[in-house]
DNA sequence: TACCTTATGTGACTTTGGTCACCTTTTAGC
DNA sequence: GCTAAAAGGTGACCAAAGTCACATAAGGTA
C-alpha cells in the first residue's frame, strides 16, 4: 500500500483561525509566477484552491518539473528556505486559478511550538515531497523519454480524472526537461503504436 | 553566501544522556550495507564517526549517488519513513569504517516534543537534503557525463582534502548511475586534456 | 616465476535525444 | 473569407552515451 497520496491539513478550528488571522491571502491566474528562483522568502504559502507546480531551473534557461502543490498542502521548500533566511532554489508556477494564503515565517514557527498537529502536517508533507523527488531522479537518471513521456501523461489524465488532456507539446517538453521537437516525435510514435490519440491541444489515452 | 555546510548536532548534555539511553551503537566496516530498499524502517541512524552514502536503485539495478551522510548527520529519509511506518525507498552503505547510534522512532517522536532544539536540527538536516537532491537532478536531467564526472572526481578530493582519489573506474560508474566503459572513456579524454592523471585504483587531480 | 584476478584501454557499432530548417495545419480575430 | 499566430510534423544530421568484444596491464600469491 502507498502511503496516503492526499495530505490533507486537518487543523483545529483555533489554527484554522490563526492562520486566517496571521495570513495574507492572495489570488493567481493561470501561468502566474508565484516564486522565482533565488529570490528570498519571509512568508509560506498554503495552497487553498487550485494547484501550483515547482520547477527546477538550469543557469541555460532549460527546466524541469520537480512536483505540483496541490490544494490543502504547502511548499516544503519555501518553509525550509525560509526558516533559514535562505534564497528559493525553485520555480512556482500557478497551473490553473489558484487562492494562496501566505503565512509570515515568524508566525509558523510560532504555530509549531504551539500545535503539534501542524507539525505533523509538515512532516508529512515533507515525506511526500521527498519521496517526489526521488522519483524524479529516477526517472531521469534510468528512464527513457518515451516511458517518461507516457508516464507523464498518464498522471496527468488520472489527476483530472479524464482521458483527455489539453496541453501542447511544448508545454510538455518543459515539464520533462526535454525541446518540442522530441515530443513530437515521440508521441508521434506513440500514436502509431495505439498508446494515444493525438489532436491540437489535446492528447487522448487510449 | 552558502548555508552552513556543516550541519553539527549541538546537543545539550541531557539529549545526550538521552540519546546514549535510548540507542543502541552499532560499528560498520567499508561497504557494509546499513539499510536496503525497502526494508521497514523502526529505528534512526545517526552517524557517530565515518560516513554513509545514499544510493537509490532502479529496478534492474543500475544505481545512483543521492548523498552522503556525515558524521554527526543523521538520516532523514530513515526519519520521515519511521515515522510514517513507510519502507525505504534508498539504500545506505558505509562508505568507511563507521560507528552509527540506532534511536528508535518512539523515541525520537519524544524526544522532538521535549527538545526544541533536536527538531532545529531535523530542519536543517532536511533542507540540506533536499538542495541536495535538487543539486541531483540538476546534474542528471541537464548536465553531460564528463562535467558531472569532473564535479564528483573535485568534490570527493575536497573531502577527503586531497590530491588524489582512491577508487576504481567501476566504482565511479555505480555513483554517477552510468557504467564503467563511459567513465574509462571519459577519463582518459580528460588526461589527455591535463585535467587528471591517471593510475590503477588511482586518479591525482591536476 | 607462473598464474590468477582485478582493473583498465579501446575500436566498432547502435540508440537516444538534441539541433536545424522548413513545411503544414489549425484557429482566433479582423 | 483572409491572415497572422500558434501548434504540430518531419527529414537530415550530430553528439553523447550505452553495448559488445577483446586486448592489456598491474598486483597478489601459491
């Protein structure tokens, strides 16, 4: 059995209302820049609604999709930077219409001291990140791109529960750290092996 | 600047006492296997003296080097699984001779509740781990064999302050998750460019 | 010294994936 | 309907790295 893929933070009414309290809560469209590499970080986000997916940058512009925040969680990374006054090493983008409520970093640290709950909470989600990233060490270091290619796809549709999914190639070849071009190609031969239906937008499952 | 590399266990003389109480020593020879993957995880390692290396192991057993443990450092991976009576998902070998002091979870649920200062500790072990898995997956999803080889050869000699390095080509290929061939070949392009020189069992850093 | 074992060197070849160039198709907006 | 922008298709080519096979070399030891 899998470890639980949904951390949900089931607080108390009372941090419920302290986070409400100490937070700031903000919206995002689409495609909106959350947090860029390298810049500091004094506050951490919790995801409300919609979700938020971390890219790892290189220097020469290529990227690399290391996870997706989902509604209910927080960025680990951005409470780790900021316990430690340190710069983002990541990415944040908002992957559809999100709400963000951003908790000042003095103020989580209070709240740890004060419910254990919330520890819990971001032991679990640092577990879950880890186990993340992990993966995609493995499949960068071990896998092929068409494996990691349909892979990727078929995550992708049991998220939205659809067999449909609407992204371009070029989106694609972000996320896997690879240039249109390969996608293309290889979902091209994906196709003709009957593994997907392919159409401008839009890839199906079969 | 960098956050500290060093990541000392600053104990109280009471986590200490603790600690020795509560763990159970254990000594390691070179290569010994400390934990595999997938076995239950009850009890955390933390590394008294030496040092252990992190691999994670594809299913048809290529491997690659995540990050060493040194001494004083503890295993944060062995953490969160405990913790969430997960399996672990890397294996960990004494890279020399080692002492490791066993703490089982119970207790190290205790004893973050007690000491404030041991969870401090457990943070920064985590954000370290984390950028350096970061660091990782820079490497392998966007860097080539021969700089990679090149960062690992200069930062083993860093460690160990020295010129040269005692290891076989083999041994190079497991770390960087490649095979031995790729690394005759990568060095002997790199003697030829005066970056190393080369011996049996032996590489000098020019 | 003779004989293994382990480590390394290397040529030949293949596969994967990145690069370039240019073409075709689809669609939104006028 | 016309047109530009965006998305996708494809051939040609190249470099990196994995595979195979076999040749050497360096040390240890009976």
């Amino acid at each position: 059995m899998e470890i639980d893929n949904f951390i949900e933070f089931k607080s108390s009414p009372q941090i419920r209302e302290k986070l409400a309290e100490y937070g700031i809560s903000k919206s995002f469209k689409e495609g909106d820049i959350i947090l860029k590499e390298n810049s500091y970080i004094n506050s951490i986000p919790i995801v409300k609604s919609g979700s938020i997916r971390v890219m790892r940058t290189d220097e020469d512009g290529r990227e690399i999709l290391l996870y997706y925040i989902k509604s209910g969680e927080s960025c680990i990374m951005s409470f780790l930077g900021g316990i430690h006054n340190d710069t983002s090493k990541v990415k944040a983008i908002a992957e559809e219409e999100s709400e963000i409520l951003f908790i000042p970093i003095e103020k989580v640290s209070l709240l740890i001291k004060e419910y254990p709950e919330w520890l819990d909470y971001i032991f679990r989600l640092y577990h879950k990140r880890f186990e993340e990233l992990l993966e995609v060490v493995n499949a960068v270091a071990f896998k092929k791109m068409d494996e990691r290619l349909l892979n990727f796809i078929k995550k992708k549709c049991e998220l939205t529960m659809s067999h449909n999914l609407y992204v371009t190639h070029e989106q694609l070849a972000k996320e896997l750290g690879t240039v249109r071009v390969v996608v293309s190609r290889l979902l091209k031969q994906m196709e003709f092996e009957g593994h997907v239906k392919l159409g401008r937008n839009k890839i199906t499952l079969l």
